[in-house]
C-alpha cells in the first residue's frame, strides 16, 4: 500500500509590483472557508493586512479570527519555513499548508531550489504550486520591460488575470496572447477584484503519487498542438517569442511521445539538455512512460535544480503517451525541437553519439 504523503504543501504567490497579490491576500486569508493556512511574508506593513480581524500577535507572527497565521522572514526562507514546523510540531501552531508571498520584483526560482535541495525542507515540505497574480492593465508594458516579471509568468502553474475590468475585450485578448507565448502550458483564472474561488490556488502540482489523468493533463496543458512531419506520432507545439529589454527571449514548446521511451533515452536527452542548458531552463515538467516500467513518472525541475520524480504506482490512463514541457530562454525554435526530438533516439543511437563525445569534439544539435 502507498503511504500517504504528509507533508505540508507550499504555495508560492507571486507577481510584478502593482499586480494584485495584496487584495488577493487579504481574501485569502480572511476566507473561513480557505482552512488553516500560514502566509509568509516580508513585512505585514507591506501586505495591507486588516488588523481589525487580527486576534493575536507577536513579533513574527500573527493569526486572523479566520485561522489563518501570517508570519514574516527577512532573507532565509528555509529558517522560516524550520521555525514554523518545529512550532507546528510542539503544539504551539495549528496550519495545514503554507503561502509563501514574493515581493515583487523577486525571482521565484530561489525559493523552489530551497524547498527541493536544503536539508530538511523536503522532509517536511512539498511544492504545491507556483500562483502568478499578471495585471492586465499594465501587465503588457510589464513584461515588455521586465526580465523579472517573464520569469514570474513562466514558472507558474496558475496565472491569476487581475483589472479586467479597467481594459477592453480587445485588449484583454492581446495581452492574455501574451502571456500564452511565455507559458502556454499554465492554468488560467481572472479574478473579481481580488476574489478567486476557494481552494483555486491550491493543489496544482502533479508531483504526487496519485495524480490521473485529469491532473496531468490540467499541469502539463492540453493545448492544441501542431502535428510535426515526421509520422513518428510526435507532437510539437510552440508558443511565440516574448523579449525582454535585456534582449532575452523566452520560448516555450511540448511534445507527445507515444510509444515508451527507453530509460537511456531519457537520461542522455536530460543530461545533455542540462549540461548545455542548464542556466537557461526556466522550466521542465511532464509524465514520461519508460520502457519495461509498470507505471509512468511525473518530474519537475527549473533551471539544474530537480524534485525527485514521483512514480504514479496507481495509473490508471488508458494510454501510454509521455508528455514534456521545455520553457527556456535563449534557445530558438530548431534548438527545441532538436532537444525534444533526442526523446525519439533508440539506444543504438544514444551509443553512437556518446562513442563520438568520446573519441572526438562533437558538435550538439542545439
């Protein structure tokens, strides 16, 4: 029997400055409804909390009539975050889940290395999510301008739309476009004012044991893809250019693999793309099924930083399609897809191109 994945999930919240991740804090925590959440944050004075609704408070930490506590760390997440379970565990505190709040001009690639590679955070603590608040009223000059913010949009999982209501449909659409070629492969929601519907936020990832279909395909994305000309059952899809003022440019693309793929495969075709790569992978996520494997894997890393994979013991899809999203800066459309189409490689070739890295300088397809 599968043990039961107790550790507390994370939500990471973040957003360009003026984006909305304040009002959308305040509903979150004044939500009864939302359950026993601790919101991590810089500074209180920042957030605009509602002190009327505070109950009790200490220097670190507060708690609101709701059962949400909010808490603040100044630089090392990680103490926080050991802090906060050794309390937990002492009986002192009572949450069965974390928001960690970014200011806003942070990059959230950090806190997602911390949570993976410190020594105790994965012990205690999943990564649940990566939520982007984009303003759709500024958002477009935003990301135009703003290295910072195309990072923030392209590590999401859920990218929460605000100020709909201060942009017209047309303009709404051209910027929603936008986002699409950073992360085409990430949940969408708009909020009212600040609102989402409860629990929106929440259970994004599907990095866990007993994720289906549905979650997998709500994670990686079910986008309409373009159908490659190679007849081998792979599916391409590409997402357009996104440049920033630092002249980096973001793309993003999939594929679908239909037949297993052999487990040398895959490690030569991960290995190869972090080696060369690694700097510029903004994000890697997908269900891979491996040759003579009783079940697929889900994995998940940003930059050279990687989760374990999680085996999906209880599968229960009808098919054996591998499905793997690339979001990368500074790789043109060929450099993608001849990074993706090394997942079709049989073994034999993998041999090939490593005997060639052995015994002479070769020149990689991307």
């Amino acid at each position: 029997m599968d043990t039961i994945d107790e550790r507390i999930p994370v939500t990471l919240l973040t957003g360009f400055l003026g984006a909305g991740k304040t009002t959308l804090l305040n509903h979150l925590i004044n939500d009864p409804e939302a359950g026993r959440i601790a919101v991590i944050m810089n500074e209180f004075g920042a957030a605009g909390l509602d002190h009327d609704l505070i109950e009790a408070s200490t220097e670190e930490t507060i708690l609101m009539q709701s059962g949400c506590l909010c808490c603040t760390f100044r630089g090392d997440i990680a103490k926080t975050l050991g802090k906060l379970m050794a309390r937990k565990q002492g009986g002192e505190l009572a949450f069965d889940r974390i928001v960690i709040e970014t200011t806003g001009i942070a990059e959230p690639a950090p806190i997602i290395h911390t949570l993976v590679v410190d020594q105790l955070m994965p012990h205690y603590y999943r990564m649940d999510g990566v939520v982007t608040v984009a303003d759709a009223a500024t958002g477009s000059g935003t990301l135009k301008s703003q290295t910072e913010a195309v990072n923030q949009i392209a590590l999401a999982d859920l990218i929460v739309i605000t100020k709909t209501d201060l942009v017209s449909v047309a303009e709404l659409a051209s910027y929603q476009a936008q986002v699409s070629t950073i992360n085409n492969s990430a949940q969408r929601i708009h909020a009212d004012h600040g609102k989402v519907p409860t629990g929106a936020l929440f259970g994004l990832s599907a990095l866990r044991e007993d994720s289906n279909t549905e979650d997998i395909e709500a994670w990686v994305g079910k986008s309409e893809k373009v159908q490659s000309h190679d007849h081998g059952g792979h599916d391409h899809h590409h997402g357009h250019d996104q440049e920033s003022h630092h002249g980096n440019q973001i793309r993003s693309a999939s594929i679908e693999v239909s037949d297993p793929i052999p487990a040398s495969v895959f490690d030569f075709w991960l290995d190869m793309l972090i080696a060369i790569k690694g700097p510029d992978l903004l994000r890697i996520k997908g269900i891979v099924h491996v040759e003579g494997m009783d079940w697929p894997f889900v994995f998940h890393g940003v930059q050279h930083i990687f989760d374990a994979p999680v085996p999906l013991k209880s599968w229960s899809g009808q098919d054996a399609i591998s499905r793997v999203v690339v979001i990368a800066r500074n790789m043109s459309h060929d450099d993608l897809d001849a990074s993706l189409n090394m997942l079709r490689m049989k073994p034999k070739e993998i041999e090939t191109t490593t005997e060639g890295m052995i015994h002479e300088t070769v020149e990689m397809p991307f």
